[in-house]
C-alpha cells in the first residue's frame, strides 16, 4: 500500500483531516476535498487506487442519496473505480444499496482504525472483475490501465465484457462497432429496456481513438426541465439559488471523449431544440453566462422508442435525428436470442457466487429449459436481476427451478389479494403501462403521474 493512492471525500474538515492523518502513514498518497462538485476534475486528471466518498453532504443530512448520486457519477467516470463509502447514519439496508450501487464496501463513522484500514487494504487489492482478461488489455498510456481501464482499440476491457454480458448471437452488432468505434462517427443504439444499449455504448468509446478520455453516461429521460440545461451545460455561481459555484455540465466533463446520451426520445420539444443548438455549434453557454464554450465530444445516443414513428407524430425533431443516428445500431431482445441465455446465465452467476461469496457453480438442465420457454420481458438486466437473487438465496452449488421466480403474463396473473381492492387496482395499472410502453420505465411514470423512484418502488412491492 506503500505507493498507493487515495481519495478522501467529506463536507466536514475534521474528518478529512482524521482520515488523512491515520492513512498517510500506510499510503503513498492520500488526497482530501471537501467539495463532491470537483470530483469529475479530480477523476479526470489523476489515477486513484480507492476513493473514500461520504454518503451524506450538507443538502442531505441523512439519507444517503447525494452519496448515491456522486458514487455513480463516479462510476461514470470510471466504471472500475474502487469506491467505499461511509457514513455516520448507516444500516443494513444502505450497506446492501451500496453495494448493489458498485461500491466496494461499507464503513460507519466514527470508524475503527483497524478495521478503517482493513477496509482499504481490501478496497485497493481487490481483484479486477475482469481479472482474466490478457496481458494485452494493459497497453493502455493511462494509469491504472492495468486494473481494467480504458484499453487501446482491440483490446479493450469493455469490448471484452459487452462480449461475454451481451452474448455470442449479437456478433454481427460488435462486428458494426469494431467498424464503427475508430471514426467520430454520432451512433445511436435502438432496443428494448434491459438489452445492453448502454455495455455497448461503452464498448463503441473503449475501442475509439477517444478511449483514454472520459466516457459520461447521462438519462436524459430523467432530467427535469429545471435541471436539464444545468446538468448538461453547466452553470455560473449566482445562475440560479442553490448555485454556490461554478459547475461545469456533461458536456464539459466529457471533453475530448465521449458522451452517451440514454432515453434521447424521452425529450420535450424545448429539451430537443436546446440539444440540436449544441451539436449544431459544437459549443455549450453554461446557465447564467453569455459565453459559449467550445466542446469536442462524440455523441451516443440511446432509445427504446420509434424514433422515426416520433418524427411522423410530430413529437421528434427530425433534424435533431439527423444529427444523432448517422450510424444506427439494433438490439434484438432477448426473447429473439434463446441460444444467448445459457451463456449469459452462466456468467451472471460467475459474477455473482464471487461477489456474494455463494458456493453456486452452474445451473441445472430442468432450469435452462424453464429460462429459454421464458419470454424474459426485460431483456437482460431482468435475467442478471434473477441470477443475482438466485444466487443469494440458494442453498445448493447448482441452481434449480425453485430457485428463480418468473414473472407471469399480466393477463393470468392472480390479485395480490381480493380484499385490498386499490392495491389490486393500482397493480394493473402498472402492468398495464408497462406492456403499452414496453417495460420503458420514464413512459411508464409519464402515464401514471409517478416519480421514476415511485414506480421503483411499486415494481419492487408487486413482484413486477
């Protein structure tokens, strides 16, 4: 750990300076910021082996959710960063959120030293997930290339994984992105929810000429029209009320790289002028100023929607799809893919038997049979969802029927019960908008005049 360094992020100094003075002596280098909004700066110009990320900041005193919304702006940045978060209000329950949210691990302030250390230890020699991948993968010029970062073309660790995640019936669309990855060329990825638009997103950015440049993620389709300029463009201090500083946008912070733009046909009208503005100018006036600001991206883009029917209705710009579907992609869902499932199942449970420490090692003949009749409504992050919970929950090496619950068909499906009439309601309702919008969660809460995290959380509670 001699040569190792870290990242400490809190609001509150005398943390910082606790944590720093007990991890400098067994570090090689422990930087501190008080500020999360620098983050993105401090990401893209240095190489941290751990980051310490506080769960709460002073807007959020205790619920975790601003810890949440910076561990994913982490990970979008650098989807193998090692992130352990802490906090002094943790529970089970928020253990296990962030741990599904890509952290690596848990600490409850005040911490232990011993264990505080432990923790670090463990966080910076943790092996990659990817960790069989060839020495090739490591030719990187970044650093820490060679803990599955950003890979030159060919050898990318993200080519590899949206391989192995995507499965081998999908060659011909990696075969059109090893073509399409080395141009600057605007792609746009049709497809179901849940089919790897985003895995192949990351794949097209790993193996082009930008791939030591960050890679920023964004759902549009979740932005608010209050937000939507500030998050994409930026903002000045004094912009708006809660405009302490300056804050670059996406946009900014993608510089050099590439920017994937997910639910693009979610968009209102306004949101669509203002974006073709951008790419039009290839410049960005952050909210508050007058002054525009050159930006070189690469654009992604990403729907479930028929963008050319949107076009027809009058609800899409057609010039802004012109501007962001120069190369079209097309992902089959995995209904399409049977041949897929086996392969696929196998390396979600690999995954998870290692992450959850499970003695799970395959999957019975009786359950692939049961999974390739199923019509697996929500791709494949509904069959990584069901992995995953199998996984934990089974009590043998090899998984079986009874180990996996399979969603039925809205049509058959029983009430939750015949005396909570408004739940029985509310249910189909859901089941309802779901198969209107095929499974796209931002039109599913549209129609229902829910919050995207209130849908959540009523799929979660009907077993949806």
């Amino acid at each position: 750990m001699q040569t190792a360094k870290l990242l400490v992020v809190d609001d509150d100094p005398d943390v910082l300076l606790a944590a720093r003075l007990l991890l400098k002596r067994h570090l090689g280098t422990v930087d501190i910021e008080k500020n999360p909004e620098k983050l993105p700066f401090l990401l893209n110009n240095n190489h941290y082996d751990a980051i310490v990320l506080d769960m709460n900041f002073q807007r959020d005193v205790s619920s975790g959710r601003e810890g949440f919304a910076w561990l994913e702006r982490i990970l979008d940045i650098d989807p193998q960063a090692r992130v352990v978060l802490f906090t002094a209000y943790g529970d089970v329950d928020m253990a296990v959120r962030a741990m599904k949210a890509g952290a690596v691990d848990f600490v409850l302030k005040p911490w232990q030293n011993d264990k505080f250390l432990e923790t670090i230890r463990a966080a910076i020699n943790r092996p990659d997930d990817d960790s069989s991948s060839s020495d090739t993968n490591k030719s990187s010029g970044r650093p820490g290339a060679n803990r599955g970062g950003r890979s030159g073309p060919g050898g990318s660790p993200a080519a590899g994984k949206a391989t192995s995640i995507i499965g081998t019936a999908m060659r011909p669309v990696l075969d059109t992105v090893e073509r399409v990855a080395p141009t600057d060329a605007n792609v746009l990825i049709l497809g179901e929810n849940g089919t790897g638009k985003d895995l192949i997103a990351r794949a097209i950015h790993e193996q082009s000429n930008r791939h030591n440049k960050p890679f920023v993620s964004v759902d549009v389709g979740a932005l608010t029209e209050s937000l939507f300029e500030s998050e994409l463009f930026g903002h000045v201090k004094g912009a708006f009320t809660d405009a302490r500083d300056d804050r670059a946008g996406r946009f900014e912070e993608a510089a050099g790289g590439t920017i994937f733009l997910d639910e693009i046909g979610n968009l209102t009208p306004s949101q669509q002028a203002r974006l073709l503005t951008v790419l039009q100018q290839r410049q960005v006036t952050r909210v508050g100023s007058n002054k525009g600001r050159p930006v070189d991206v690469r654009l992604i883009c990403a729907t479930n929607a028929d963008l050319n029917e949107r076009v027809a209705e009058k609800t899409f710009r057609q010039d802004l799809l012109y501007r962001i579907n120069t190369i079209e992609l097309a992902l089959p869902p995995l209904r399409q893919r049977p041949d897929d499932i086996k392969p696929l199942a196998e390396h979600f449970v690999r995954q998870y038997a290692k992450q959850y420490n499970r003695p799970v090692t395959g999957l019975s003949p009786a359950l692939l049979t049961e999974m390739k009749q199923y019509g697996w409504p929500g791709n494949v992050r509904e069959l990584q969802h069901a992995v995953e919970r199998a996984v934990i929950l089974s009590a043998g090496a090899t998984l079986e029927p009874g180990d996996f619950v399979f969603r039925k068909n809205p049509s058959t499906a029983s009430p939750v019960s015949e005396t909570l009439q408004l739940e029985d309601l509310e249910r189909k309702a859901i089941q309802q908008a779901m198969l209107k919008y095929q499974g796209s969660i931002t039109d599913v809460a549209r129609e229902l005049g829910l919050s995207r995290q209130a849908l959540y959380r009523r799929l979660e509670k009907f077993g949806l």
